[in-house]
C-alpha cells in the first residue's frame, strides 16, 4: 500500500484483514503527521485560511541529554530523518547527530495506540522495530516495519493526528519530542551565528566600524559556508580580491610567489582566522595565494557586493487616547471567532468605529496575554494611512477592547475571491499599498509576520489597510527572532527552518501576496501544511507563472520570493522601500498613493450600515469574569 506521509509517499503493505495481505496500491487521502488546520487539496476553495502558532522555544541553551546508540540504529535514524522532504533540507551533520543523540527509545505491546487519530500531537517517531499499522477512522489503512518515519508535523507547533498508528506486533520506536526538536534547531542556530558574530568581533579592520555592533550582526547573517577539497586555491595570488574568508573547519597554507619564480609557504590558517577582510572596504589585488590542506577547508564567506547592503533604523511613538467604553453605542457585530467579535459602533458624535472584543477568559487559558499586549503595544506606535488606527484601549471583567478605525469596504480575500484575479494594473495598486505599510512598520523595527489578504481591508475610499497585529513583534536590529507563527501559505523559509528571521519575512510574504493577487491562486499548495513547507524551501518554479504575468511582475515576485534571504529583494540597505523603483512599478506615481489622491481601482459601495453586519442580535450569553488582573495595562 503506498501511504502519504505528511510530505513524502512511502510503500507499506496493504491488508484486507489481519490474517492476509495483498499488493494492492491504494493511496491514502490523509497523512496522519498534520494538524486540524490541514485541509484536503480539493477542498473549497472559498474559504478563508487560518493561522497557526507553535508554543515559543525554549531559549535556556543546556545540553540535551545525549542517549548512547549503537551504530546500526544510528544510521537507521539517521536515515530515516534524512528520507523526509522536510527534514532532509534544514538538516547539516551536526544538526542531524544531536536530533539523533536526543532521540527516546520505546516500546508497546501488540495492540498498543502510540498515536491516536484527532489528539493533538507532540513528537514524531521511527519505527525500529516490529509491524506498525494505520488506522483512519478506526480503518486498516497497512502496515509498515523498521526505518519509518511519521508524525514529524507535531515536531513543528501542536499538530492534530488525522491517523491513529497502532502496534501490529511488540513492537520498539525511537521518539523526538517538540520541545527537544525546536530547542536544538535554535540551539545550533544561535550558537552558529553567536560563533560567526565572535569571529567578525575579532577582525581588527571591522574594529573601526562607525555603528559596529549593528553591521556585525548584519554581516553575520550574509556569511555563507563553502567546503574546498584539499589542494584547491582558495584566493589565488594577484586576483581582484573581493571575497572576506573565514575558517571554520580545517586548515589553510598561505603562499607567496616571489618574481624569481620561488614560491613560499608564509603562513597556517586554523578554525577563526580569517583573511581578504580590506577586500570589503577596498579595491585590492590578492598579495598572495591560500590552499585548502587535507582533509579539506571549510570557509564562512562574504562577498563584498553583498556587504554594501546596509541601513539604519529609527524608532517613533505615539498615541494618544480621547474616548471612554462608555461612550459607545453598538450598532452590530461586524464578524465574530473563537476568542471573540468585532463590533461596529458609534461614538458621541455619530462617529463609527471598529471595536474588537476579546474575551479575557480565553487570552488566558490559551496563555495569550503577552500577544494581546504587544498588539496594544504596536498598534500605539502606528500612525500610517495604510494601517488600521487604534483609538482607544478599554477593559471590564469580561473583555478587553481594542478601538479601532472602521474599514467597511470588506477584506481583500473576499475582493479577490469575487474577480478571480486582479489585472496587473490594480494588483500594482494593492500591492504598493502593502509595501509603503512594511515600510512604515520596518521604520519602526516591527515585523508583521502575518501578510495575507484576510488581514487586508478596504476603507469606503478603496484604500487598503493593515489589520491584525496578534502575530507581530518588535525587534531589534541585527538580532534574529524564532518564534513559529504566521500563515504557512504565507511563510518564509527561515522561519520554516528554524534558523531565525527578521525583517526578511515581511518581503518574501509581498511575493507571495503578488503570486496571489495577479494569478489568482495560492503560490504555495498541498494536501497537507508540511507539503506546503517543503515546496516553500524550493521557492517558486519557472514554469508556475501564468503566461499572462508581464515579464516585470514575475521580475518583482521572484526577485521576491528567492529563498536565501539575503538575496532577496526588500533585503538590501534600502530595505522594502527600494522596491518603489522596481521596473513593475515604472510608471506607478507614488507620490499619489501616499497623498491618496489615486483613484482605486475598486470602490466599495455601503448603501446601507446594517448590510455589513453578520449579525445585529446584541442578546449574547455573555462569557466567564475573569479577576487574574493580567490586563492592567488597559484603560478601564
């Protein structure tokens, strides 16, 4: 039987009862490795996406506790690991042997549930030994034996089973938890770029850097690993130099060619030294040569063109509050979830307003209260055209409320859904809309993290405007953050590796937003969220765009959805603000759209208040007190 598992297929036998088997090929509809957000390839198309959050690693850097295996099982897991799709791309050895090393052994009796269909997982497994079988819907699926592995979404955020997976004999496994899995994918991360950031610290030429600590910690996020052979000519003497090395494994011989044809060995480079440091501030020739030795070299490099790209940031603050909870008459509720409603209300003097109403209760048992404040937080600090405005903060013993400007002109998803897809000239519209927002939250070291045409609203003018910051954060520059949170259509490769992202999510999101908006369809699809993260690793093929894009809106979304950050563009030292002089907005006047004078190319029609309401029934169970006090910050 061939079973999907999560993002790779794999054989298993197929049974017709527990006593027979045949070689019947049946392909299962759902991989048992996803969560209660996974929906089928096939299903409707028209209906909005949601968003998922993995608890925040643990950043306490002890040793993982180290479980001895014998060589055998350590290639099997090895293997194992290593035939995911998944996996296979954010795995180095060193990251593959620690995953390896943590790995818990275990055992079960015939019959025994080790996963069981609908809760919500915590680990991924390998068999090791016995026969495993396949339950959906409590349905002989197949069977499977050693070297198998399964359940790897939960290793990501809490991932519901679609498949139970049951014991066929006594069987042994080896299990991962979540938190071991994410604790060493940051681990190794930080502990690699706080390595590179102390070799960059030690370069006496950098030492003179105007803003130093900033561009080290840029720098340390360009440096890139390449393996030279032993023998090979790293830098060769009297070449145009420009390449920065480090040494990071290995050793290098640096020689000298004198004009009497004599060649020298001058020097040994080990682990941390480093040389062609004048290449990134100067137009220099190489005054000698450097040779990888046996059994080869590893360098950390930085080309100079890519140095170049650096910019500051400065950070703004206002807010200022006017109204009272009191002085607000609800009209109806505007759209309504699991945490609460939106309300449209009216204001003193027949103003209207947005209020969001989030019941206390549920922040608390879903242990949100961090991310409601930074969403008070950041919103305060906003004061752009692009991006709803926060009025007003309010709490009571039920809820605490966020006032807001009104956008009745309904969200882009909806707008899209109806036209299908956008002409490139009112995608151009929608997208610089969208760009001159990131620019305006970039100037103030926030990232948004959620971009997607659900949190996109129309204001009565047409004008687009930045909703739902529940999944933003401020940073700061240079520093890497690693929390798994967004929309997986919408993530970014770092972010799916657990390497650490900044700013460099924001634009890869523009891109995909682009695919989206111009083609009508997802750039990014699967029957599950780990196929969806598997082809976001590889990017956007060539022949995935449609004919009928322009050869300057594939230029923007490919430019912008290139998988190593650094290359990206919205990355350099212009940050997002360089993509107004991209050949797809050549003709675009910028000055129009920020003064608001453009006309939209859609302008919603509100007859009536009470159409835009989901419902005006203001009779509601009213949700559980809550007295913890996390909410002190909000006005009262």
């Amino acid at each position: 039987m061939k079973l999907l598992c999560c993002s790779k297929s794999w054989n298993i036998n197929s049974c017709e009862s527990d006593n027979e088997s045949t070689n019947s090929e049946i392909v299962s509809p759902l991989p048992f490795g996803t969560i209660k957000h996974d929906k089928p390839f096939l299903s409707p198309p028209h209906q909005k996406r949601l968003g998922i959050r993995a608890e925040p690693p643990s950043l306490n850097f002890t040793k993982t506790q180290c479980i001895p295996k014998d060589r055998e099982t350590n290639d099997l897991l090895k293997g194992a690991i290593l035939k995911n799709d998944y996996l296979k791309n954010i795995m180095d050895d060193t990251r593959l042997q620690l995953l390896v090393d943590a790995m818990i052994p275990g055992s079960a009796t015939e019959g025994t549930m080790i996963i069981q269909e609908g809760e919500e997982g915590d680990a991924m497994y390998v068999s090791y030994d016995g026969k495993f079988e396949v339950l959906i819907n409590k349905k002989f699926m197949g069977d499977f034996g050693p070297g198998i592995l399964f359940g790897e979404l939960a290793i990501l955020y809490m991932a519901k089973r679609f498949a139970s997976i049951r014991a066929r004999t006594n069987v042994r496994y080896y299990k991962l938890p979540r938190q071991v899995f994410q604790k060493i994918m940051v681990d190794t991360g930080r502990r690699e770029r706080d390595d590179n950031i102390r070799f960059l610290n030690s370069v006496t030429t950098f030492k003179s850097f105007t803003n130093r600590s900033f561009v080290i910690n840029r720098m340390a996020d360009l440096l890139r690993r390449e393996f030279y052979p032993a023998g090979w000519e790293i830098i060769k003497q009297g070449d145009i130099a420009d390449k920065f090395y480090i040494i990071r494994g290995g050793t290098a011989t640096v020689t000298q060619k004198y004009d009497n044809g004599r060649t020298l060995d001058v020097n040994v480079l080990k682990r941390g030294d480093y040389f062609g440091d004048r290449a990134l501030i100067a137009k220099e020739t190489c005054d000698s040569s450097v040779f990888a030795n046996s059994p080869g070299t590893e360098c950390l490099i930085l080309d100079k063109r890519d140095f170049m790209r650096y910019v500051d940031y400065k950070v703004l603050d206002q807010f200022e509050r006017k109204l009272s909870l009191t002085d607000l008459t609800v009209i109806g509720t505007l759209g309504a979830g699991g945490f609460g409603r939106v309300d449209l209300v009216k204001g003193p003097n027949s103003e209207l307003y947005a209020l969001k109403c989030l019941k206390k209760v549920n922040v608390v048992q879903q242990q949100l209260q961090e991310e409601v404040y930074s969403e008070k937080k950041l919103l305060k600090m906003c004061d752009h055209s692009f991006i709803v405005k926060l009025r007003a903060t309010f709490r009571d013993t039920r809820y605490v409320y966020f006032l807001m400007e009104p956008c009745l002109g309904g969200d882009l998803w909806t707008l899209r859904h109806k036209k299908r897809k956008f002409r490139e000239s009112a995608g151009r519209f929608y997208i610089a809309c969208v760009i001159r927002a990131i620019e305006y939250l970039h100037s103030h070291n926030i990232i948004y993290r959620d971009l997607k045409p659900e949190n996109l609203m129309l204001d009565t003018n047409g004008y687009l405007k930045l909703i739902d910051f529940g999944c933003s954060k401020m940073t700061v520059p240079g520093e890497k953050t690693y929390t798994f949170v967004g929309t997986p259509e919408y993530m970014a490769p770092e972010m799916i590796m657990n390497r650490g992202y900044c700013r460099s999510i924001d634009p890869w999101s523009v891109g995909v937003l682009a695919y989206e908006l111009l083609t009508g369809k997802s750039a990014f699809t699967g029957p599950t969220n780990l196929d969806i993260f598997t082809k976001i690793l590889e990017g956007i093929p060539k022949n995935r765009y449609p004919h009928h894009l322009s050869k300057e809106a594939v230029s923007l979304i490919s430019g912008l959805c290139r998988v190593n950050p650094i290359t990206r563009l919205g990355c350099q030292k212009e940050g997002i603000s360089g993509l107004v002089d991209h050949e797809f907005f050549k003709k675009f006047d910028w000055k129009a759209l920020t003064a608001m004078t453009m006309k939209p190319p859609y302008v919603p029609k509100v007859k009536n208040l009470t159409d835009l309401l989901e419902c005006t029934n203001l009779h509601r169970e009213p949700p559980p007190e809550d007295f913890s006090g996390w909410d002190q910050g909000f006005e009262s």
